[in-house]
C-alpha cells in the first residue's frame, strides 16, 4: 500500500543544500532562481487578489527581500500600483537584492525605506496606501529573536487588517521549528520555494503562513527528492476495501491492557474507538473491580477481569494469563497504558509485556511511564513497537527538556525513532510520526478542541483499529490512524465548534473519517496540504 502523493519537507540547511546543488551541478544561479520566487509570489498575487490593487511591498535586504522586489517588478508590469517599503541598512543588502531594487527605481516604482524607530509614521501611511502587503523581510536567514524597530514593522502589519502575501515563510518565524522569535507576520498567504519548511508546517508557524502555495521554481525533480531527505507530510494512505466475506476476526483480533479504581474513560475510549474506526475483534484486560462499570457502557467488548493491586491496578500476576491469551486467541495487536496509574507492580507488568509480548504492541500514557529508564526493554522486541506520547511523557522518556523538544521536535523524533527501532507520535497540535529508519512525517488533521483528556486514548484505539483493516504494515496503519483521529476531531469541530469537541464526539465522527479516506483521499488533500504551483 502506498500513500497517494508525497511532498517533502526541509530545514533551513537542507533548503541551502538545495541551493547549492542547484547552482554546482545545474547552473541555475542564484538570480535564476530569485527571480522564479517573485514569478512565483506575484502569479500568487495575481491569483488570490487580481491586479486591480494597490500592493506595498516590504523587502528586507537579503535575498528573501530580493525575491520581493521582484514581485513587485512582475505586478508593476502587469499595470498594478505597486509601491515598495525597504526594511534595513540598504549599506549591508545582498548583491541580488540591490540589483533588484536598482531596476524598480529605474522603471519609476516609488521606494522608501525603514531604518530606525523614526521611520515608522512613514511605514503607517504606506501600509494605509495599499490594498495588499507583499512581506519579505526575513528569510532562512533568520537569527535570534525579532527586535528594535524590525518588530514595530512586523506589529504594524499584522495590526493593519490589510491581507499578507509572505514570501518563502513568515517574517520572524523560525524556519527549523515553526516559533515564533518574538514577532511574525500574520499571513494571509505563503508562498514557499522548492520545498515546504519545517516552520510552514509545524505551529504555530503553519498559522502564521496561513494558506501555503509551494512552488518548486526551476529545480530539477531529483533536487526536490533527495534520498537523505528524510521529513514528508503525512498525505493520505489507501486503506484496504473491507472484504464482503470477511467476519470479526477478518478485521484484527486486539488487547488492551488498561484501566484501574480511578481511571474508567481511558480503556473506554481506547477499546470503543478500535470498533468505530471498522475493527472486528476487541479484548480489554482491566482491574476485575472496574469491568462491570465498563461494561455497561461498552457491552461489544471482550472483557478479561484481571488481578488487582491493593490501589486497584493491574497486577503483574496478570502477565501469565495476558501472554497465553495472545497466543491463543491470535491477538493481532496489543495496546497497553491507557489509565493504568503508576503503581510500582503495574509498571513492571507493562515493562514485562512490552518486552516479551511477540506481536506489534502500542505504548501509551501510564505504559510510557514504565518505559521511562527501561527504554533497552524495547530494543530486544522481534516485532514493531509505537509509542505515543505527548511533550511531557516524551521529555520523561528522553531525558529532555520540553524546551529543548520544541526547539527541534523533528529532530528529536527521527532520533529517538531511529535508536530504539520503534514508531513514535508526538503527539502536538501538528503530530510529529518517527520511523524506526528515522523517517519523519509531519500530520496537518486536527484542530485545538481536540486538547482534551481522553484524546489520546481514542487514538490508540484508531490505530489498532485501522491496522485491523488490513493494513498490516505499521507504519502505514499509524500514518492512516493519526490522519483519520484528526480528520474525525476536525468533523466534530465542523458540527458543534472547536469548543464542544471531546473523545465521545470524535468516536461518533470516525466512520465517517474512515469512509472519507476510503472513498474520496482527493478531498483531504485538497482541504489540507499545500497548493502546487
């Protein structure tokens, strides 16, 4: 099975590295490819706005300003009003860009520049002028945090109400992670060259670059897939058709081990959620005291009333009985963690099925906990393991700061994936997905109402569930499960509003999820990813 497209995304350096090729082994210099940007910004232009507007382009003094100033030369020549505002020293601008700039001075365009707090009334009126803002201030080269009167310049757009074309990403956020480095420019549009960047992508950069184009200028196809880029956006995977002959175990036999006395809506969540997403078979091993009160609310799963800690969690007496019952059952999948607590005998029960269970296994909440200093557990496993954690339960697994996991979230994943061969999730409001061979893919599903408790639970059972499908390669199943998790909270969200998301909507809305995915992958990624140029 195979995803329906692919777009790859850069860091910074990658995006250099590119440029560089680009111009060793292609000849195309850097003035080819500055002015296919501001073709490229200005056929954006032309296509969201028209022609008929006034257009204030503001160009810093690097190459990202350099590509502005050609936007602004395309659309004077199409007859539009175009006035264009420098932000800096023009005694330190790039070569490019003051040859750029030269030429619209030449052609009659009234130019004025910005390069001190005093400025700033005269930056107003122009912003006042315009119809449209073409912003192109700061670029890959983005260093440190925004200050002095750079910042007023980005605060006075963004307070203007007027619509923003950004060029290759927003002013002021950081290419690499998406954050914002104490100011950026609030876009209508980006348009982004060759590649989409980590920071187009991840937020709160995605919601500063507003609706992305992504245009691939004059490079060569090669240039744009190199194999040691390893980052994609999740797009679409095709999920197989559900068979007309198939019965409950067709479509995957699964084991939850979740639960305890104070913890009833995490197995709820991610036992229920397996069946909504078109699984056929699921068994839920929890403490014996809490299966009746599950059990009038999910009577369609199988329960397993297990051993009990004095605190009312799973007991590691449990560990014989859960082994023997995926091997004779044919459990396909087993999920452990969900609402287990931290009592001590329960850690090592999931430490233990973590490790000698001989199917895939998926690690979630109090189960990542476990792991958290038993991590070697993980490399003796035969078969794939995920693990789905969000900031903190991956800070408590790696030893990092969440600091330090938002300064580089791609980075720590691949890593992480790639030293202990197993998927990850990191779970945040655009999912990071790691791969055991540190392939990356960045999830653009979901929206903030879904930052409730009991959320991830539902995830857990979704991709249990679309592995029980039949798509029996994990790494497929976990893409399609983040997607489709997303996909339904953002159905939700289409219904009552962000607001009244919660784990019981999301579980009513995934067979439509599913069925979208199933029946018409065109349409999410037309609702979703980037716009080709």
């Amino acid at each position: 099975m195979e995803c329906l497209r692919f777009f790859k995304v850069v860091s910074s350096r990658e995006a250099r590295e590119i440029d560089e090729k680009a111009s060793s082994e292609y000849g195309l210099d850097s003035e080819v490819l500055m002015e296919d940007a501001g073709s490229a910004v200005y056929e954006v232009a032309r296509r969201e706005f028209g022609l008929d507007n006034r257009f204030l382009v503001v160009a810093g003094t690097g190459n990202n300003g350099g590509d502005a100033l050609v936007a602004a030369r395309r659309l004077y020549s199409a007859g539009a009003e175009v006035r264009v505002l420098v932000v800096g020293d023009l005694a330190k601008a790039s070569t490019l860009m003051v040859k750029n700039l030269e030429r619209l001075r030449k052609m009659g365009v009234n130019v004025t520049a910005v390069s001190s707090e005093r400025d700033l009334e005269l930056l107003r009126r122009e912003i006042e002028w315009s119809t449209v803002l073409i912003v192109g201030i700061f670029g890959l080269g983005l260093r440190g945090e925004v200050r002095d009167y750079r910042r007023s310049v980005i605060e006075a757009v963004n307070s203007s109400g007027k619509p923003v074309i950004s060029v290759d990403i927003p002013s002021g956020v950081n290419p690499d992670n998406g954050r914002v480095e104490g100011a950026a420019v609030k876009s209508t549009v980006t348009v982004t060259f060759g590649l989409p960047k980590y920071g187009n992508v991840l937020h709160p950069g995605a919601y500063y670059s507003g609706k992305l184009y992504v245009s691939a200028l004059s490079y060569p196809p090669a240039l744009l897939d190199l194999p040691g880029i390893k980052v994609e956006l999740n797009y679409p995977v095709k999920i197989p058709e559900r068979s007309r002959w198939g019965h409950k175990g067709t479509f995957g036999k699964y084991l939850l081990v979740a639960g305890s006395r104070y913890y009833y809506g995490a197995p709820y969540y991610a036992s229920v959620s397996f069946y909504q997403t078109g699984g056929g078979y699921a068994r839920l091993l929890a403490p014996k005291s809490v299966v009746p009160v599950l059990a009038a609310k999910a009577s369609g799963v199988v329960y397993i009333p297990g051993d009990e800690t004095e605190e009312g969690s799973l007991s590691l007496s449990n560990l014989e009985r859960l082994l023997k019952t995926v091997d004779e059952a044919g459990v396909d999948i087993v999920a452990v963690g969900p609402g287990l607590s931290t009592h001590r005998e329960t850690m090592e029960l999931v430490a233990r099925v973590v490790g000698e269970v001989k199917v895939p296994v998926i690690v979630d909440g109090d189960g990542l906990t476990a792991l958290s200093g038993r991590l070697d557990v993980l490399k003796s496993r035969s078969q794939p393991a995920v693990l789905t954690p969000h900031p903190g339960e991956f800070s408590r697994l790696t030893g990092l700061s969440i600091k330090e996991i938002e300064s580089d979230p791609v980075g720590h994943v691949s890593r992480f994936a790639s030293e202990y061969k197993v998927y990850v999730v990191l779970k945040t409001a655009r999912s990071v997905i790691g791969f055991p061979d540190g392939r990356v893919y960045i999830n653009l599903t979901g929206n903030p109402g879904m930052a409730k408790a009991g959320m991830g639970d539902v995830l857990v059972g979704v991709v249990a569930g679309v592995f029980g499908l039949g798509l029996r390669d994990v790494g497929l199943a976990l893409r399609a499960g983040v997607l489709v998790h997303g996909l339904a909270g953002d159905i939700a969200a289409g219904e009552v509003g962000e607001d009244g998301v919660t784990p019981d909507l999301v579980l009513q809305t995934l067979p439509r999820a599913v069925k979208l995915l199933r029946e018409n992958p065109e349409a999410i990624v037309d609702r979703y990813f980037p716009i080709r140029l």
